[in-house]
C-alpha cells in the first residue's frame, strides 16, 4: 500500500540549511552536495559553487536570466557572455573572434613593432614583426628607410638611402647563356632577358640561345650579334611607331668592317645616308668607294714668312698671320703680312711655312693652285699679280704678266703689305 508524507520545510539540525518543499520545485539554502544534479525542465536563476567541483549537470533545457558562478573565475551572463579570469581550455573554438584581444598568449604568435601602413614579417616560430622598412599604405609599395611613402610618382618605390648598401635591388639568377635573373616570356617562350656575367657587366639579350646582345661593360655600351645573325645594327623607330620608315638605323654591314647610317623617308624603306669605312674616311648616300671618301677635317691658325729666291731675307715683319681650313686634301688658306727693311734679298717674293705640304704635279700646272692678292707698296702696276702654288712645296710664289704671253716672277721689295687667299691640294 502507498504512503505519503508531507511537510514544507525541512530544518537541518545545525540551522545552517534549510529545505522548503513547494507543489512548484525544491528550495535549497546552504552547502548542498549530490552525486547527479539533473534538470528536466524549469529555469536555474543561480548556480553558484564555492567549493567544490560540478562533476555532472544534465539537463534538457537550462536557461540563466540571472548571473550564474562558477567558483571565482567564470561567469556565466544572461545575454550569452562568459567571463574567465583563470585558465581557459578549449579543443575546438566555433565562431567568429571578434573585439580586441589584450594581454599576451604563451607559446604564440607576438606581434610587435606594428606601426601605420608597415607589412609584416615571421621573425620566429611564435614572432610576428612589423617592419619599418617594409610599408604599403593601399597605393604605394616602399621598400628602404625613407619616411616619405606616397611622395614619389612611382607606385613601387626601392631605396637604399640612409644605408651602406650599395645598390637598392640585387636580382641573382641563372648567368649560363641568355637566361638571366630576369626573363621575358611570350606564352612561355623567352623574348629577352637581363643577366649580369662576368665583371660589371649587365646584359640584355633576345632568345635563349641569345644571337643578339645588348651590355653594358664597365663605361661601355655594346651591342653584340652571334651565331647566324648578318646585319647587326641599333634601331630607333620614328613617329608612326609601327615600321623603320621614321627615324634610323646605325647598322654594321655585315662582315665588311663598314658601319651604314641609314635614314627613313616617311613613306619608304630606310635608305644609307653615311658610311664609316673601316680603312678611314666618311662616303655619302650608299658610295663606298674608298678613292671617294672624305678622311679629313682640320681648321687653325698659321704664320706666313718671306723668303726670296736665295732662300733669305733680312726684312723685318712688323705683323703676319693667316687661318687654314682643309677638307680632305683640299687646303684654303688666307693671310696678311706687312714687311720692311729687306735689303738682302735677289728674285722673286716667296711666302713660306704654309700648314701643308702641296701634292707633287707631274710636269704640269693642273694640281698646283692659284690665289689672289691685294698688294700695297709692291712694284706691279698695270698687272695682274697673282699667287701660284709649287709643286710639293709649303711655298708660294708671287707671279704676274706683264705681255699677256707669260708669267714673270713679282720683283722682291724693301718694303711691302699683302693680303692673299689661295687654295691648293695637299700631298
């Protein structure tokens, strides 16, 4: 047969505690110990262990809408949030992290030395560094010491100011052949490459086998063609950028030793304007005959004297000078002297030290050249004086006619003034 109790409250004999029985749950106040504590229904407004350890809490439903503590350092609030102020150990974490993490985690990552816009680095197994040196601030990329990022036009700016480094960006690669540190590809194919072999020497090459070269070799520039290549040359394209009608091109022709400067038209192909001749000289509009090229441009000064046909004179010369221009074997030279007091002198009047030795001419007058003349003081009215150049002489002699049947040498003088051009052909 079933029985039943009832009381209300149950006192313990110590008065430390107190059970209340109501027909809608259990109160409970004091210390109270159980093997299981289990919740089918209903709500736990507070759970609080002050000593102890909750070994087993099940329940179907268990909602807070008050604080519950745990011992000392966890609390559980209403809106979700739990505060732990010791040890927190967990094997799988759910979730989004968010707000600010404070404090250090142990056996980490660190991070430290963060500043504005710097990019960050692993200094370690639990180190993370923020490198002053290092900074992106969403447009520009620097990469040095300077403190001005974003002042520079470039959007990648490379430094080394303020260091001992000696250069900025050091690539090394692969220096066999034309593969370099760096390489240019077409749909895998090499187009060109940069490398550096060899001492001070930067190399900008086309194809893998590397037939056409560019490098720059100490304080030289050269381009270098090998392998099957016949025309070597430097092209600088013009205006309409799509063909060599515009600008030029210095081209190597072939093996012969001649160098072409070839010239665009605007609406052909570029044609030879000027050619080296590896033997010396200057040809024009594709001629490469060496009898026509031009090997020689010299300008000065010289001074003239006066010899008489003895070879001497004692005539003072109160001034003289002259200006020579030659152009290949072509001299033409002008000057002026003034002279007195000659009284030991026989013959014709000879001016002498011209800058350049005359061609010999063989019997005749043909290669000798012929000047004019001013005269002042000289004893040759009524002709027609003129200067005629010797054969392989730096001389030339003062002639005149005087029957209009022959030239006659011009009579020396004590004194006399003259002012003469002459153009000749040097040896």
């Amino acid at each position: 047969m079933a029985s039943e109790i009832r009381v209300d409250k149950i006192n313990s004999l110590s008065g430390v505690g107190t059970v209340t029985l109501s027909p809608t749950g259990v109160d409970i106040a004091g210390i109270t110990t159980a093997a299981t504590l289990k919740a089918t229904t209903g709500i736990v407004t507070t759970l609080t262990a002050t000593t102890g350890i909750v070994t087993t809490l099940t329940t179907n439903t268990l909602t807070a809408n008050s604080t519950a503590k745990v011992g000392s350092g966890v609390t559980l609030s209403p809106d979700g949030d739990i505060f732990a102020t010791g040890v927190t150990t967990s094997t799988t974490f759910v979730g989004a992290l968010t707000g600010n993490v404070t404090g250090t985690a142990s056996a980490n990552a660190v991070l430290s030395g963060s500043t504005d816009n710097t990019v960050t680095t692993v200094t370690g197994a639990n180190a993370i560094q923020g490198e002053s040196n290092l900074k992106f601030n969403g447009t520009n990329l620097q990469v040095g010491g300077q403190t001005n990022l974003g002042s520079h036009t470039a959007a990648i700016t490379l430094s080394n100011r303020g260091t001992s480094a000696r250069s900025a960006v050091e690539i090394e690669g692969n220096t066999g052949n034309c593969h370099g540190a760096v390489d240019f590809r077409n749909n895998g194919t090499l187009v060109s490459a940069i490398n550096s072999r060899g001492s001070d020497r930067l190399q900008f090459c086309t194809g893998s086998s590397g037939n056409v070269k560019a490098e720059v070799t100490g304080n030289n520039f050269k381009i270098v063609a090998s392998g099957a290549d016949a025309v070597r040359s430097l092209q600088i394209d013009g205006t309409n950028g799509s063909s060599e009608n515009q600008g030029f091109i210095i081209e190597n022709d072939g093996n012969n030793g001649r160098i072409n400067l070839k010239l665009g038209t605007g609406g052909g192909t570029p044609a030879t304007k000027l050619t080296l001749l590896p033997a010396g000289g200057i040809t024009f509009n594709g001629d490469t005959a060496a009898a026509n090229a031009l090997d020689d441009y010299e300008e000065g000064t010289w001074a003239p004297t006066l010899q008489t046909q003895n070879g001497s004179s004692n005539a003072t010369i109160a001034s003289a000078g002259g200006y020579y221009t030659k152009v290949g074997r072509l001299v033409h030279v002008t000057f002026y002297m003034s002279w007195s007091g000659a009284t030991n002198h026989s013959g014709y009047i000879y001016f002498h030290n011209l800058p350049f030795t005359s061609v010999a001419s063989a019997g005749g007058y043909f290669q000798n050249g012929v000047g004019a003349v001013m005269l002042h003081s000289l004893p040759f009215a009524g002709t027609a004086p003129v200067l005629l150049m010797g054969s392989n002489s730096t001389g030339t002699n003062l002639y005149f006619s005087s029957t209009n049947t022959g030239w006659v040498p011009g009579s020396h003088s004590n004194t006399g003034q003259i002012i003469a051009s002459l153009s000749y052909n040097a040896a």
